[in-house]
C-alpha cells in the first residue's frame, strides 16, 4: 500500500493499524436472524424432502436421543442454556462441571511448561494377555512410549496372580501407576509382591469392585473388607473401582450408566466409613471407571454431569469441599466396537478419546480397534496409544480445560444428563441401594429397556455403524486374533455383554458360512442414471447382511437367486407390478421394491426405504435364501407375508 492509500501514514511506511474494537460483535455486520426464521426454513427443506405432517415446533421433527430420556434438538440458543455456564462453575472448584482440576496438566499458574507434570491426562493401557512374555513385552512397549500408568486384568484367562513379579520385573513401579482388576486375590498378590516398599508412584489402584462383581455373575458380594484393604493399600493410592463400563457394556445409556456408578460409589463409602474410615479419607479411596463413545457431545456432557453429581454426594455426606472432585478414568467403549470392519474402530476411539480428553478426564484408555475379535497384536495397541499421543501432543488437547464450557449445547446436554442419571441413582436408593437393586432385578429391567430402544434404532439404522450398517463391504477378510478370555464371563443371573453392531454381524457370521455367498438380484428399471440412487441404496442394505447385490436389466442376472429386488424412479414404477410377475415366472420367490410403502406396487412382498427395519428386511431374505440354517432370532418390527405389500418397519 502507498502513502497515497492511506494519507495520514508517513512516505514510504504501511498505515498504521486502525484501533480495536471496545467490543467485538461476532457477525455484527449480519442482520440479526430469529428462530421463527430458522424455522421457517428449516420447515420449507422437510417439505421438499417429502415430509407432510410437521410437529410443532419443527424442531422436534429433527430431534435425536441420545440417552433415557434425554434428546437434543437441533439448534440451541443464549435461552436454552440460561444461568447454566455460570452455575457450571470454574475448574478445580465445586461442583466440578468444569473440571477436577485448577489447571492443565504440565501447565504451571504462570501459563509456562512445568517439567515435572506429564503434559495431559494419563494414559493408562490395559493388559490382559495370559501369555506373560507377550504381556511382559507389551507392557515394556507401552512404557517406552507415551504410556503412563497400566491396568491389569488378572485372573483366570487373563494375567495369572502367581506370575505379576515377572510381569512387573521390569517396571520402574516408583514411576509407573497400576491399576488391578481381579477383585480380592489379585489385590492381595500385588500388595504382597510390594511389601514394605514405600517408593510406590501415586495413582495407582488396588482395583476392588464387588458390586460390579454382583452385577456381571448375579451373586451378591461381601463389602465388609474393604476397609482393611484400604488401610493396607500404598500411600497415594486408591482401593475401589466405581465401573460403570459394566452397565453401560450390558445395554445402558449414560443415564443408566452414570447412575449405577455413583450408586455404586455411595454403597462403597457407606462400606468405608461403617469400617472405620473418615468420610474424606473413604472419598479419596474411590476411583470411577466410566465409558467413552463415539457421540462426542454425549460424551462430554456426561463427565462433566458425573462430576456435578458426585459433588452433590460428598456435599450431602459431609466431604470437605476440596475432596469432593471425582476422579474419572475414561474407557473408550466396548459397546461401539466392531467385529467386522475393524479398522473403522480407529476412528470411533479417536473421536472418543478426545471427548474423553475434553470431558475432563483424569485418566484415558484407548481400546485396540481389534479388542473385539480377540488379544490385541502389537500394532494395534501401538495405535491405541499413538491415538493418545496425538491429541496430548499434537493436537494440544490438554493445554485448555474445559475448552466446551459455555457451550449452548453442551451446558443444557449436561444438564440434562445429570438430572435424568440424578433421577436414576434416587430410585435406586429408594430401593435399598444397588446391591438391592441388582437382586431385585430392577437394574436389569432398566437396562434392558434402554437395550431394548437403542436396538430398535440400530435395526432400522437411525443410528448408524459405519462398515455394518452403512456402508459394509461383504467380502472383506477380517483378521485372525488369539482368543480373548473374559475376566468375568457373564452368567445366567448376571448382566449380560452387548455391542450395538452384534445383530448384524450375526447376520453376516452366518452368510459367510455359506459358498457361494448369497445374493440378491437389484432389478434395475430405466436408464443408469435413474435406477442408481436406489440401486446403490437397496445394495448398501442387503450389503449389511453379507448378501452380494448385483445389478441387471429386469430379470437379466437372476440366475442363482431366489430374491430381487425393483430398483429405478416413482414413475418407473408404473410398470414394477409387470416386472414382478415377470420376475416370479423367471423364478423369483421373494421381491421386494426399493422405494416406500406409498407405491402401492402390486406383486411385490415389501418395500426397502429410508426407516425400514433393515434388520427384519435381512433376516426374511435370508430365511428365504438359507433355508436350512436355524434362525437365532425372532424378527423385530412385523412379519413379512409372500406375495402382499407388507411394510417391514416398526
């Protein structure tokens, strides 16, 4: 720019920059837009899409759920979030909305790096491999790069009691935390293997979860001991684990899930204290276990809700202020795992791990992406703990805390999430309790009714699972794992042990059986260019099954089915009732009509569309198609009869 640009700036040198703002009104020059408008639009868009009957308001139309009872709808403003950020309170301080924490790890309270905290949150990576060299070895990988703190499965099919001196015979444990899991005989090996050693790093855990114990296996367990064990554990270390991952493994919500676990915490203190321990010192003695997934809001809001209602707890209980944070060990979810297309797991533990990270977690595990298919090889648990490296590291995660804070939809997500799981964990109080609770079979109803609701959204694949329900390649070679051994198989009166992707992979487990691979003949009508959208959409569907879908020309390509299926345009269709017939006189025992059930296509025995119960679709083209093999389920959502125009949906 020259001094004839800008008159007041000296010959020769740039303009002086103009001055900032007072106050800096972000799209200030925007005029000011109303709900009523976003409406308005919002509603001429469902219109187009072909959405007659609106609710009022037309947000509900686009609202989803994400957990009992809670939805979030699909814009949030200034007046859904109210006071909310400012009764969120800051960091470090009650209730702890925003964080255990006063300041990043690794950051001191100048804003400068302080070499003798670990940047971030800790690492933790689990290990539960019965082979002790391989563990051993895994372990010393683990370490040497990036890993902070171990947890340790032991038991039988897991890491065997006897054997943890070798395990552990590298580990510098006056650096390294450990966490257990095998309950009352891995606790005493460990102490034992550590007696009269005063050195050990804080932040370890001895692991202790009765309850969890009651609520996989369904026997009732004896919480009289742990305060001894307590007052045997090393200084700086914690007992019990308060594990939500097993509820939210057997089907719950967050909302069951955060429930239950903060039930869990109040039994473990009332057992703490009644054996003699100060309520501070009891507070202090608890860890919570709870699950990360790939709803990264959902996520987020729900650390931050735990943390609100464990600080109500120790109010109530008469913890002191500054003991009442809880400390939160984010596991990234089981439930959301799959066994086909595994590597796609990468992805959803990324995502959940920053959630995790910006939730406010103390401590993160990162599941390998092969965890469901058996024993993690060394690369994926080397991706596991690079995924953490990454968002620490590279990423800069930790270095802002609570950086979701004073989000509209976050503040009003946490609320929500807090009052319902608040809500949860009264009823199970008012029953006794959640040992009772268990007995009782109310925390299994429960459960399974939220199961029960998320099933019927991944049938008709509302919620989506990338590489199962949505875009599956069927001919996919998957990995070959060594078998993993539960540490608490679950049992007849005990929680069970879902994924949300396990009735379609059963689906596809059982088409893989079969040479060669079933398929479905996509009828096309019309030119390509009007026949591929929902050719393209009815093959993504049958796909998810395990079943081939290829195309041809009316019957052109029926040879080796029994099953089509009509692919082209509404108007395509006036002559879809002529092909039908065609197609049953070329064979054709079952077909069915890419489009909705509106069409009103004679011949045809149901209709595949956006909403269909994808899952009751599959099972009857398979029940066709395999005859011979004995189904494992009923269908969910209505039969489909031979030769009607029966809708398969709920």
């Amino acid at each position: 720019m020259s001094s004839t640009d800008h008159p007041t700036a000296p010959a020769g040198r740039p303009p002086a920059e103009p001055p900032a703002p007072d106050v800096l009104s972000l799209a200030g020059e925007f005029p000011a837009a109303t709900r009523d408008q976003w409406r308005e639009l919002v509603t001429g868009v469902l219109r187009k899409a072909g959405r007659e009957e609106l609710p009022d308001p037309v947000e509900d139309a686009l609202a989803r759920t994400v957990a009992t009872g809670v939805t979030v709808a699909p814009l949030y403003t200034a007046e859904d979030a109210g006071d909310l950020p400012t009764l969120a309170g800051v960091p470090g301080l009650p209730p702890f909305v925003r964080g255990s924490r006063a300041g990043a790890a690794g950051v001191t309270a100048a804003g400068g790096a302080d070499p003798d905290v670990p940047a971030g949150w800790d690492v933790r990576q689990r290990h539960a491999d019965p082979d002790v060299a391989r563990t051993r070895e895994a372990i010393a990988a683990d370490l040497e790069n990036g890993v902070f703190s171990l947890w340790l499965v032991v038991g039988e099919g897991a890491v065997p009691a006897d054997a943890l001196g070798e395990v552990l015979a590298d580990v510098l444990l006056d650096l390294a935390p450990v966490t257990l899991q095998g309950g009352v005989a891995a606790a005493e090996a460990f102490l034992a293997l550590v007696a009269g050693r005063t050195d050990l790093a804080a932040g370890g855990c001895l692991g202790l979860d009765p309850l969890g114990v009651h609520a996989t296996t369904g026997e009732p367990q004896d919480l009289t001991g742990l305060a001894d064990l307590a007052r045997c554990a090393p200084a700086g270390w914690r007992t019990v684990v308060a594990d939500g991952t097993v509820f939210a493994d057997a089907g719950g919500s967050v909302v069951e899930e955060l429930g239950c676990a903060v039930a869990a915490g109040v039994a473990y203190l009332r057992a703490l204290t009644e054996g003699g321990l100060d309520v501070a010192d009891a507070v202090g003695q608890l860890e919570f276990r709870l699950s990360a997934g790939a709803d990264q809001f959902t996520t987020i809001a729900a650390l931050r809700a735990a943390r609100r209602m464990w600080d109500r707890v120790g109010e109530a209980s008469g913890v002191p202020a500054e003991a009442r944070a809880m400390r939160q060990h984010a596991v990234t979810s089981n439930v959301m795992v799959t066994r086909h297309d595994p590597w796609v797991n990468m992805l959803r533990t990324t995502v959940a791990c920053f959630a995790a990270g910006v939730g406010g977690a103390d401590v993160v595990t990162v599941q390998p992406f092969d965890a469901a298919l058996g024993l993690p090889d060394a690369f994926a648990r080397r991706i596991a703990r690079n995924t953490q490296s990454l968002l620490v590291e590279e990423g800069h995660l930790a270095r802002v805390l609570d950086p979701a804070g004073g989000s509209w939809y976050v503040e009003s997500l946490t609320e929500s999430l807090a009052q319902a799981a608040w809500a949860w964990f009264t009823e199970i109080e008012r029953a006794g309790g959640l040992a009772a609770a268990l007995s009782s079979g109310l925390v299994a109803e429960r459960i399974g009714a939220a199961w029960a609701e998320r099933q019927q959204r991944v049938a008709h694949r509302s919620d989506a699972i990338t590489g199962v329900t949505e875009f599956p390649n069927p001919a996919e070679v998957l990995p070959v794992r060594r078998p993993a051994a539960e540490a608490l198989p679950p049992a007849p009166g005990g929680l069970p042990r879902v994924r949300a992707a396990q009735a379609f992979e059963e689906l596809r487990d059982r088409v893989a059986a079969v040479d060669p691979r079933p398929r479905v003949h996509l009828a096309t009508i019309g030119p390509v260019a009007r026949h591929t959208a929902r050719a393209t959409f009815a093959a993504n569907l049958f796909g998810a099954g395990g079943l081939l879908a290829p195309t041809g020309d009316g019957v052109d390509g029926l040879a080796g089915t029994t099953v089509a299926c009509i692919c082209g345009t509404d108007r395509d269709y006036a002559s879809a009732a002529t092909l039908a017939a065609e197609l049953r006189a070329a064979g054709a025992t079952q077909v069915w009509l890419a489009g909705p059930p509106s069409l009103a296509v004679d011949g045809v025995d149901g209709y595949v569309h956006a909403g269909c119960d994808a899952l009751a679709v599959l099972r009857t083209v398979l029940d066709e198609l395999l005859p011979g093999h004995v189904r494992q389920h009923g269908r969910e959502g209505g039969q489909v009869g031979h030769h009607g125009s029966q809708e398969v949906s709920a």
